[in-house]
C-alpha cells in the first residue's frame, strides 16, 4: 500500500523495536508436542509468517529451527522457504547485509528444483520480498529489477495471482518515484487481474494505492472513489488494520482540499480502529495528523494533547522520529501559547531526535554501501560464474562440432564402404547367377549327352543282339568273325561311353570326385561311377540302361553304397546325400 507498507512490512525499518508486549508473544500447540517432524515445520513456518511484522527477531528464530529440521529431513521446499522468511526477518531489523546473502542463497536453491506451481510461486517471492528490500532502502534500480524478474515468472507459468501482486509492486515503487503515469498503468492491470481472479484483499490494496495516486495528482473525486470503494471491501472483509489506514488516507485526501471536519472524521475513525488492534505505529502517526490540523485551524490546546500522546507512544515504542515529528508539533503549539519553556523543551528533544535520526541515516548509509559491496561482489561472481559456463559450453560445442564432424566422416566412410560391398556383392550375385546359368547350362548339355550315350548304347546292344540272332544262320568261319565284332562293340562301347561321361561330368562338376575320394577313399571304379550317375539324379532304370545291367543290379549296387557312404537307416536319401559334396 505504497510507501506505508514498508514500514509496515519491516517493522517501521529503521525507527521501531519490539514492544515487550510483542516480545512476549506465544503460540497455542507447542512446537515440541506436535506429532511428527514435518508438521512441526510447517506449524514453525506459520508462526513465522504471524511475527514477521509484529516481532522479526522471533520470527527469524522460528524459521531458523524450521531451516534446521528441514536440511535434517532433506526437506527442500520447507529450507528454502525457511531461508525466505529468515532474509526477511533479518530485512526488517535492518541487517540487510545479511539479509543479502540469504535472498541469494534461496534464490540458488530454488533454480536448482523443478519448476513445479509451489517453487515458482515461492521464486515470485523471493524476488517480491528482495526488491521490497532494496525499496526500503531506496535502491529503487534494483527494487524495480527484483519486481519486473517475479512478474516475468508470474507471466510465463499465467499466474494470474502472481501477476496482480507484482503489478502493484512495480506500481507502488513508481508511485514513490512520482511516476504518476506509469504508477496507474500497472495499478490498473494489478486491479483488473486482481478481479480476475476474485483476491479482495489485492483488489483493496490496488484501490487504495489508486486513490493515494490520484490524490498527489491533484484528481480527489478519483481519489476519495476509490478509496471508499476500498473501505467498503476491508469492512466487508474484517481488514481492521488495513482498515484503519484507509481512513487516515482518506482523512489526508480531504485535508489536502481543506475539508477539515471531513479529515478530523476519518482521522478520528482511523484512531479508533488503531485502538482496537493495538497498532501503536499507526495510532501515534494518526495522532501527529491530528495534531497538524488541530495546529492548522489553530486549536492549540487539542495541538498539544494529540501531539503529547504522539510523543508517549513514540517513547514506549522507541520510535525516533515519531518522537521528532511528535516533539516538533509540541514546540509549535507552545509557542502559539506563548509557552516558551514547553517550547524550548520540545524544541531540543525535536533537534536531539533530528541528530539522532542524521546518525542512524549515516549508519543505513554505510550499511547501504556495505550492501551494495555485497551485492556487487556476488554479482561479479556471478559474472565469473557465467563466463566460465560460457567457456566449458564454447569449448564442449567446439569438441561437438569435431565429435560431429569425425562421427560425419566415419559415417561417409562406412556409407562409401557399405556401397562398394553392396556393389561388390551385386556384382558377385551376377557372377553367381551367371555361373549358376552356365551350370544349367552344362547340367542341360550333360544330360543331353548322358540320354545320347544312352540311345547309343541301346543301339551297340540292338546291333550285337541282331548280331547274335543272325550267328547261327552263318559259316562257322564267319561266326568267329561275327563273336569278335560282337565282343569289341559290347566292351569297346563301355569303354568309349564312361571316357565321354567323365569328360563331361568333371566340366560340369569340378570338385565332386576329390570331395567323395577325400571322404570315401575306398570306393571302387564302378561305385564312383554310380555315384557320379546319382549326382545327376539319374534312375536306377537310366542307370540300368546306360550300364547294360539289370534294375534289381542297380538296386543291390544302391545298397552296398549307402553302407560305403556310412548312410544309416531310410531318413537320408542317397541322391541328397550327394548333392551336398
């Protein structure tokens, strides 16, 4: 809620310490009674988030045992989240040093696990959480980068929540830097998303920073509209502390237009709910409003009580300059009364407060440099992080270019060879079929010429039967000569018709002999004979035709063979057995 909430969200910054009320704080359900380990981090984590505002310190002491039990269980959600709320504990007493330190060790933790809803949401977060850091302490450069990075993320996973509490962040910070144009754009689009998705407490937040914009615009119709459109939700909604706030801004709307009773009336409604929720910053800022109108119309002696009980609280609380601003509106008022003495009292406690408060803004200063150092310091370690990411990714693309480029090369070499085999293997298929042709071929001429020798020898064996039957009816002397011819056609025939068979056989088949006398060394002439005829798949009735003897001789050769041959039993057949050699 612009500027007010930083000091809501960190305690008053720099001006505040614990009450002994709010030092006193407990919880119902003792941490040491819940049930398990995990239920006791997320009840830690509660009790965090309850004092972050009212007692840092003690909150920073929940989250820390939170981030022990959960590095104890490995429990990554819970210790980032617990490191979260200990860097805005620490924000908020002022240590930002460290604070420092802790947003940029949750903000490692969280990149290094999966971008599920809750860790984005918690990286929102943290970016939220660290510019409210650096906006507080008037780096505005680097709040307003903190912002932008969490509604980046809010956009991307169209988290529309997200959206609406970023917008108004980045609307707040501009408004502090009277950016008025740029405020409204994003309080704007911060509102309608807020409606979007039904948050009144986001929808009362952006409605009330509006009517804060209008109203240093000079545009109080819009101002005072928009702010009673925000009271009307915080009622609605039971907000009492926001309550409160919306009517002391409504209060400084109508002071700004002189509306006096209108201002006094809201002051003093904003008073009363201060009262209630014992917020003791707000009630002493109320009074010193008070006070200052009071002075304005010149009613000095109500001045005086509102300013004095301005003064009380701001002494209880110890909060420096609500005691300055609360001390200098003393002085004023006595001095209209001629008071001269309260005058001059006030008047020293105002200036020793002013001192005070120089000191303490010397000492946010140099805690400002010593952050911003930090701060630098890890930034160029990141740089140097970065870079050296960069180099190993440079010098492992460039391996991956030549890992490329070597597997490229073997690939076109292995491709190159798998041709030429291919071709290779196409031309020795060719050569295979070519020779396989010319074996048909062969096979076709040697049993053209196996069926010629048959009929030849069919015809010698016609002729020496003719021959024999023709004997008888000749000369004695001419049957002698008759027997020669017979016994020379009949042996001069066998001996003609096997030369030419295996003449022609071994151009056919080159290795058959060697393989079967390797094998079978003991076969006999006419047992290599017959199995050259079987290797040509020839019947036993060619067979028997070719040999001039009897099938059932053949058969009985057939026999005696297979045992040659070592063929056991009637599964192998003879001719196959053959082929194979």
């Amino acid at each position: 809620m612009i500027w007010k909430k930083n000091f809501w969200h960190y305690v008053l910054i720099i001006f505040v310490w614990q009450t002994p009320v709010l030092q006193s704080a407990t919880f119902d359900n003792p941490i040491d009674l819940m049930p398990d380990d995990t239920t006791k981090i997320h009840r830690l984590l509660e009790q965090t988030e309850q004092l972050l505002q009212s007692a840092p310190a003690q909150a920073y002491h929940r989250a820390n045992q939170a981030a022990q039990l959960s590095e104890k269980l490995d429990f990554a959600f819970g210790h980032a989240k617990s490191v979260l709320f200990m860097a805005t504990s620490l924000a908020a007493q002022n240590n930002y040093a460290e604070a420092g330190k802790l947003f940029e060790q949750v903000a490692e933790e969280v990149s290094k696990n999966p971008k599920t809803k809750r860790w984005y949401r918690l990286q929102t977060k943290v970016f939220e959480e660290q510019g409210i850091m650096f906006r507080v302490r008037g780096d505005s450069d680097k709040a307003l980068e903190n912002f932008i990075k969490s509604l980046k993320i809010s956009e991307i996973n169209k988290d529309n929540l997200g959206i609406a509490r970023s917008s108004n962040l980045i609307g707040e910070l501009y408004y502090g830097q009277k950016s008025y144009d740029k405020a409204l754009g994003y309080l704007n689009a911060a509102l309608t998303m807020s409606y979007k998705v039904d948050a009144p407490v986001l929808i009362a937040d952006n409605l009330h920073d509006l009517g804060q914009v209008y109203a240093a615009q000079g545009y109080f119709e819009k101002s005072l509209a928009n702010h009673k459109k925000s009271i009307k939700i915080r009622k609605n909604n039971k907000l009492l502390k926001d309550l409160g706030m919306s009517y002391s801004s409504m209060g400084e709307v109508f002071a700004m237009q002189n509306s006096n009773d209108q201002a006094l009336l809201y002051y003093f409604k904003s008073l009363s709910i201060y009262r209630k929720t014992e917020n003791y910053f707000g009630l002493a800022n109320n009074c010193i409003k008070i006070g200052q109108l009071c002075y304005k119309i010149e009613d000095y002696d109500k001045a005086i009580e509102y300013f004095s009980e301005a003064l009380s609280i701001g002494q209880t609380i110890k909060a420096l300059n609500i005691i300055r601003d609360a001390a200098f509106g003393l002085s004023q008022a006595h001095s209209a009364l001629n008071h001269f003495e309260f005058a001059y009292n006030n008047y020293i406690i105002y200036k020793t407060m002013s001192d005070s408060l120089l000191n303490v803004e010397k000492v946010k200063n140099i805690a400002q440099l010593e952050m911003q150092y930090e701060y630098e310091k890890q930034e160029q370690a990141k740089t140097i992080k970065q870079q050296r990411r960069d180099f190993i990714l440079l010098v492992s693309g460039a391996i991956m270019v030549l890992v490329i480029g070597l597997i490229s090369l073997l690939y076109i070499k292995l491709r190159t060879k798998h041709k030429i085999s291919k071709l290779q293997q196409k031309q020795l298929n060719l050569e295979q079929a070519n020779l396989k042709g010319e074996l048909e071929i062969k096979n076709k001429e040697l049993a053209t010429n196996v069926m010629y020798l048959i009929r030849k020898n069919e015809l010698i064996n016609d002729i020496a039967e003719q021959l024999i039957r023709a004997k008888g009816n000749l000369r004695r002397e001419n049957q002698r000569i008759v027997t020669d011819i017979i016994r020379e056609l009949q042996t001069g025939a066998d001996d003609d018709i096997w030369r030419e068979f295996e003449i022609r056989f071994q151009q056919v088949h080159r290795s058959f002999y060697n393989n079967l006398m390797e094998k079978f060394p003991k076969l006999s002439p006419n047992e290599k004979k017959l199995c050259a005829f079987l290797r040509l798949n020839m019947s036993t009735k060619d067979i028997a035709a070719l040999t001039r003897k009897s099938t059932s001789s053949i058969d009985v050769a057939r026999t005696r063979l297979r045992k040659k041959l070592e063929i056991s039993g009637t599964d192998t057949n003879l001719i196959s057995f053959l082929a194979k050699l």
